[in-house]
C-alpha cells in the first residue's frame, strides 16, 4: 500500500506518455494525442498513477484511488472506472484491451506509461560551458537551449 509522502512524489511527475504517443496530464487531467484532447475524472486520473506507480491488484487500486482522499467505494464503483478509463482509450486513439483485467486479482496497463521529463531539470547551467563568457559561449548556449525547446515541443505534439 502506498501512503502520502508517496502520493505526493507520485504527484510530482505530472505528465506521462502512453503507448509512445498519448500524454496524459494528471494536473489538467487529460489525455491527448495529435490535436484531439479528452479531459478525464479525477478517478481516472489517478487510476492511471496508480499503473505508473505498479499498482494492479484491485484492494491497492481502490485504495489509492479513493481510500486515500476519505472516500470509501463499491466493486460496482471501481468496475465503472476501468470501464469509463476503456472506453476513454478508444476514444483517444488507444486500445480498450490496453486495460487488461487479471482474473480473480485486478487489473494491469499493457502498454508503456513513462514520464516526460521537465524542462526545469535540463537547464543549460554554465557549468555545460567552459571558459569565461564570449560572444560565441553565449551564442552556444542560446542555440542549445532552442533546440531543446523545439525537441520537448515535437514530444509533446506527437
């Protein structure tokens, strides 16, 4: 079982790739792939951390999904959100057979979730260039950066 402290680290990798090519914001709560974008439950939203952070057997899912936040739920509760996160899937461009129920023990993610990496922890710091600061080392760090944007930028459109 997971408690807050962990929650909250969880929290703090906010957007996800599915499949190599839907993201999935747990802060705005959507998913998106090309220029369609769904938003998605809070219930969802954390359906879909708990398969980043491994979680698959049913009594983890429903407590990290509910129990966590001072709600309780019902089987019938937890069976509509896997069957709203499927149906979700399909409309966004994935499988609804990416959710793959696990007999008589839960439920799993078959495809790939993986965090995008923030733009904050790649930073050009000066350390990356050595000598004092001419015109070309500046120059050098300004076309770094820009290339860096514009590559986060094709991650996050594909």
């Amino acid at each position: 079982m997971m408690d807050a402290v962990t929650f909250r680290i969880v929290m703090n990798e906010s957007i996800f790739l599915l499949d190599k090519r839907v993201v999935f914001d747990s802060t705005k709560m959507t998913l998106s792939h090309g220029n369609e974008i769904i938003r998605i439950s809070e219930a969802e939203t954390h359906l879909l951390l708990a398969f980043w952070h491994g979680l698959y057997k049913k009594e983890d899912i429903i407590h990290f999904v509910w129990e966590n936040r001072g709600g309780c739920v019902s089987e019938s509760s937890y069976y509509k959100l896997i069957n709203q996160m499927r149906n979700d899937f399909s409309s966004i461009g994935l499988q609804s057979s990416d959710i793959v129920t696990r007999p008589r023990v839960g439920v799993s993610l078959s495809v790939a979730i993986e965090p995008i990496k923030k733009i904050t922890s790649l930073k050009v710091s000066d350390e990356n260039v050595k000598g004092t600061p001419t015109r070309e080392n500046i120059f050098y760090k300004i076309k770094r950066h820009s290339v860096f944007v514009v590559l986060t930028g094709a991650i996050l459109l594909a």
